[in-house]
C-alpha cells in the first residue's frame, strides 16, 4: 500500500524529471539524452548527498525512480505543448518536491548522527542540487544561483525543522513545519517577486 | 604476462584519453589541461561507477591508467595531424573501448551483488560518463545526448548480457555476447545513420 | 589556542573562498549563489579527494569553513572595488592556499597506505578541483586548463615531498620542503610568465 509520503516522493520526482526533460528538449537533446537529463535532475541532489554520507544512493535501492523519469519522459513526448498552459500546476509540483526532498535530506543525516548544520546542508544539497546538474548538463549557469528563491528556501525549511527540533516536537511535526517551510518560502517569494540582492564585485 | 582483456583495456583507455586529448586540443588547453581531460575522459566513469558502489576506484590501484593517457597526449603532440587520416581506426578503437569497459561495469556491479537494472546503469555509466565529463571540462554540451548512438549502445549491450546471464550461460559467453552487442549496434548505427528521435517540448 | 597550519588553512580557504564569490558576482550571481561558488571553490578539492578516499569530507566535521566562506562574502560584499588594489595580497594568499591544501592532500593519502604517485595525484585534487567547480558552476572553460602554471605547481611539489620522505626527512620537513615548492613554482612562473606549451591537435 502506498503512503502519503510516497505518493509525495512519486509526485516530486516526476515534477523534477519534467524541469529536467523539458530543459533538454529547449536544446534538442534526443530521447536518449532528455531521459538522462530527467533522471539526474530528479535524484542528483539525493546521490550527491549519499555519497557524502557514504550510505548508497536511494535509487540503487528502488526502480521507481527510473520508472517515474520515464513517465516524465513520456508526458512530454505526448502533450509536450500543453505543458504549457500547466506550468502553474508544475510549478506547485516541483514546490512539493523541494519542499518533501529537503525534509528527506534533514532527516536522513540526523538519523545518521550529524550535527544540524551538516543536515541543513544535506536538506539544501537533496533539494537544489538535482538542478545544477541538469543546468551543467545543458551547458547553462546554474538557474539557482542566479534568480528568485531556491535552495535559500531549503535552508530555511532546514532551520525551521532544527527549530522544532530543539523544541522537542515529534518527529511528524518537526517535518510538516519543515516542509510547509519549504514550500511557503518558495511559492510565496516567486508570487511576491522576492528576489536576493546581486552581487557587484571587483572584476 | 598480459591477457587479452588487459590488452583490450589498453586499447580502449588508449582511445578514450585520445579522443580527450583531441577535444582539449581543438579548444587550445596547454599539455596538462590536454593530460587532466584525456585521463578523465579514460577513467571518469570507472570512477563514477565505483563511488556509487561504494569500492576504491580502480586507476587508484594501478598506474597503468596514467601511463596509458601519457602514451596518448604524447601520440597528439608526435602525430596530431596523423591522427585524422587514422579516424576510422580510432573509431574502431573507441567502439572497442565503449564494449569492454561496458561489461566490466556490469560484471563487477553483479559481483557485488547489486540488482540487474543496476548493472545495466553502471555498465552505461562505465562507458559513456567519461565522455560527459570531458564535454562539461571543455564547455560543450555532452554529445551523447545529442546526436548518434552511444550510450544507448551499453544499454543494449547490458540487456543482452542479462538475456545471456537469465539462461544460465557461461560468464565468459556473457561477456562476449554483452560486449558484441555494444560493439555492434554503436559500429552498425554510424555506419547506417541511425540516430534517435529529438525531442520537441513545450518552452 | 590556533595552531600556525591552523592559520593557514584559514588564510587559504578565505583566498579561494574570495575568488569564488569574486568571479560569481563578475557573472552577476545573487548573494546566495555567490556563497555556494565561494564555498565549493574553498573546499571542493577536498571532498573529491575525500570521496575517493572514501572518508568523510573535512567541511563536514567543522563549520569552520562556512564562517570562513561567509566572512569571504561579506568581504567582497562591503569592500569589494578595494580587492582590485589588493589583487597581488590575494594571489599570495591563494599561492599559500595552494601550497597548503596540496601537503594537506598528499599527507591524508600517505596516511591511508595509498602509494605515492596516488597521494600526489590526490595532492593536486585538494589544490586545484576546487578552481576547476568554480569554474563549471560559472559555465567558463576551467582557467586551470589554458593558463598559467597552477596543478603543475601542486605536482611539482608533491615529487619534493615524496622525494623528501624517500629521503627519510622527518615529516615537517616534508611538509615544508613540498608546500615550499608548491609556493615557490607557482609565484615565479607567474613573475616570469612561464607557461606550458599549447596543443595543437587534429581537429
């Protein structure tokens, strides 16, 4: 039977796969290279974060992955331009998926006794990490590193979780704040236009 | 005494380190640049591969790996112009390279006794990431995911070696059969001109 | 109380911490990405070396390198015209940096029973991966690659440390003598300009 959380796993993995394809399809990659491109956006961030924790990397352990990214793949060979008109709909989906990533990435390293500050890293690595790879993929800066709020939003939710933390909260708690964290910073700062200042340096 | 496959190992990080060498030479890169993205090109997934397995990556066990890009940074400092009469060698050399290196990464991912969905990955992983990460050090988009068969072509040589593997053949049939199939379907598909479809998506 | 090494490690990952956050804010990052670069310029080369080694990444077991990427920032952000007057300060500070991380990397190595053309290849990683990060995060061709010798210096003196310990000098003065080297190769090569031979090659 499949938990919420997995039905959130599922849902997040696939709106990650799709930013992933969708990008490669902009630069014409082939079938082959948009479903790459779509499977490490979706579990780059989760692998990069294993393989610092030195366990094995969650989609060595489970197929779905790959399954997800291959619907993903389908979706948008399918009804590639009625994306279009969804992009608010995917928009919450890759929210949900940042948001539920991040809590993932906090707890796994707590679980594996880090201090907090490792974990809200490895919360912010799960989260946007995925993204810059699709990003060096496709040969562009990094999008986060440059517009709106992003990985800055898995830092707070990251925060918040400690906070809850340190209160002694249950567990479910300290992820729902966490995740509702995530996903408020995130949506509310795209809807307000909340951008960080840009750097003006010396060169 | 060295045995066949040593000898094929050569010949295929031969061919790889060449073909990174060439790409850093095309982009002016000095001889070390030239040296850093050939060895990369030669050993970059091998070494992908087994971080994700968790084992010591296998140019840190032998220094035949370095000796082997030094011997083909020196072949396109000897011979640079050479080399494009000889492209159809090369070629040959880098097919042959792409099948062996494919089966050693699934047979050492089903030695560890990881699922076959996985090895098929690693196997893929084994032959083509090296490739990506010379595209990534020389700022172009990674040609495997853009145009002709190739790591398509370990995908194809992984299934077969499982086919072979399901009827309880012997290993070294698999291997045989495994790398064919990688040989055969990258050779036949340049030859023929088979490429996959690209992708037209919504942005 | 700080040890002198101590002292350096700070100086050097403020230096490649700088140039980081420097030429991400030349590309117009926001603060965050900003940071992000800085930090993985600081202590990129480190976690790869780490990675292969399969031991937990230094940043991961002191927060000190955060406060130092984040003092980095807040240096560019207040004073950042004035860091084009003190440009020779910082390549001194980076060329110490170098020389540092270089001994650091070769020492882990050895300590782990790796041979030594291993821990001098690993000595390079730790100095000079993190340039090459920085510079695909920015989506430039990797500088380390066209210009100037810089990994060349890292190698240089990991051969003065191994012939050191060949000698059977007592580790500080292999320490000294290969960090010495490293120092010394980079600052004059780029005093009298002596670069490495450029490739040209087939294509």
């Amino acid at each position: 039977m499949l938990t919420f959380v997995q039905v959130l796993d599922f849902v997040g993995t696939f709106a990650f796969a799709i930013s992933g394809v969708r990008l490669a399809s902009a630069k014409r990659f082939d079938w082959f290279g948009a479903y790459v491109v779509g499977f490490a956006t979706a579990i780059g961030g989760g692998t990069i974060r294993d393989l610092l924790l030195d366990v094995t990397p969650a989609w060595m352990t489970n197929p779905i992955y790959l399954v997800c990214t291959a619907l993903a793949l389908l979706w948008v060979i399918c009804f590639g331009r009625l994306l279009i008109k969804l992009n608010s709909t995917f928009f919450i989906f890759d929210a949900i998926g940042l948001a539920l990533f991040t809590v993932v990435g906090v707890e796994k390293s707590v679980a594996l006794g880090y201090p907090f500050w490792v974990a809200i890293i490895m919360g912010s690595i799960t989260g946007a990490a995925g993204g810059v790879i699709r990003d060096v993929f496709i040969n562009e800066i990094p999008l986060i590193f440059r517009k709106e709020i992003y990985a800055v939003a898995c830092v707070a939710g990251g925060l918040a979780y400690w906070l809850c933390h340190s209160l002694a909260l249950a567990p479910y708690l300290c992820q729902l704040v966490g995740g509702t964290t995530v996903f408020l910073t995130r949506t509310l700062s795209v809807k307000f236009r909340i951008c960080l200042p840009t750097l003006k340096g010396g060169d």
